[in-house]
C-alpha cells in the first residue's frame, strides 16, 4: 500500500510540474503573441505618418497621392484599404475603398482632428455593412491648417489584422485569438465568432481586468 502512494504521489507531482511548465509555455507564447501584434500595428501607423507626411499630400496632389497609395505594396500588405480624405473627410485617393466615401461624421475622425495624433477606432461598420477597425493619422498641409487623414482600415473578416498570431499554435488543438479592449473579437480562427462581444469568457474578463495574462480551456 505505501508503495503504491508513493508512485501515485509522484505520478501526481510529475502532472502537476508537466501542466505547470505547459502554462508558462502557452503564457510566452501568449505575451510573444501580444508582441508581435504590438510591433505591427506600431510599424504600420509609422508607415501611416510617413505618408501623412509627403508634401503631394500635404499639398493636396490628389493624382500624386494615387500613385503613392497603389504603389505602397507595404501599406497594402498591411492593411484591408489606406486612403486619404480632405479636411471634411471625403476620401480623395483611396486603395481599396471607394472615392467620394465620406468619414467626417466618424468620431475616430474628430478624435485624430482635435488631438492632433493617431487614433485607432472602435469596431463599427462601413457603407457597406462590413465590420471594420480604422486608424486615422491627421494631415497638416503647408501651412499648418488640418486637410483631412490618411486612414489605414481593417476589415474583420479579411486576413491582414490577424496576421501576427494566425499560425501561433497551443499543444495540439489550441489556437489564439485576438480581442480589443472592449472584450470584442477582432481575430479568430472560426471566422463565425469575429466580431462576438466576448467580455463575459473567464480569460477574456480577467485580462479586462488588468491581469498579466489569463488561460482558458
């Protein structure tokens, strides 16, 4: 009887270090993730800017602007659609979206205007009823004045947002995912659950909450 408590103690113990160092290691992977996303979406505003910065559009070359936005294969790869707006946010040159679109009623829009810096948006839906996440980057033209944005748009159902941790993999079944912070899906493998309000998920309400990091089953 002693022997067989003690091997099932250490059967026990050997359980409790092996599922231990599988948390730490879905743990690196998760803040590895998390890194990763952080870089991109931080380069990607960076190339944002630069265009904001160009004098064509800062002058309000809208031919020349064109041509910058369908030549910027980064910028592409990056994002679902980049365009550039005037002061009233009517889009002027766009690569992926549609000319003559009008974002000035957006309060990502007024919030890059009156802030005067980069601003990411809520989940909200486009013309055309697709879920979509923006970044604004404001455009000062030569003189100083606000003359609209250069904005860079994620479609949740396309595959550029979720590029980071797409192939990121947990064991043999696990998967991660990607959730503002809002608890809303911006990124998941079952593209059914994009855009699902996930504030209630018991990982999901403890990262809410401020917690390094969460696990959920």
């Amino acid at each position: 009887a002693l022997l067989v408590a003690v091997v099932l103690v250490g059967v026990f113990g050997f359980t409790r270090l092996t599922q231990t160092l599988i948390e730490q290691r879905d743990s690196e992977l998760a803040q590895l993730a998390a890194r990763q996303v952080a870089g991109q979406w931080e380069e990607s505003i960076h190339l944002l800017t630069q265009v904001a910065s160009l004098g064509s559009v800062r002058g309000g070359d809208t031919p020349a602007t064109q041509m910058l936005l369908s030549g910027n294969d980064a910028l592409r790869q990056r994002f679902d659609q980049v365009s550039v707006t005037d002061a009233t946010g009517m889009v002027r040159a766009t690569e992926g979206g549609e000319l003559s679109d009008n974002v000035g009623d957006q309060a990502y829009f007024a919030r890059a205007r009156r802030l005067r810096r980069p601003v990411r948006s809520k989940v909200h839906e486009n013309r055309q009823g697709h879920p979509i996440v923006a970044v604004a980057i404001p455009i000062y033209d030569l003189r100083g004045r606000f003359s609209g944005c250069v904005l860079g748009i994620w479609e949740l159902q396309g595959d550029r947002l979720g590029l980071p941790v797409s192939h990121v993999r947990v064991g043999e079944s696990g998967f991660a995912y990607l959730v503002d912070e809002f608890g809303t899906i911006l990124y998941h493998p079952k593209r059914d659950l994009v855009g699902a309000d996930y504030r209630q998920h018991p990982a999901v309400a403890a990262l809410l909450r401020g917690e390094a990091w969460a696990q959920s089953g």
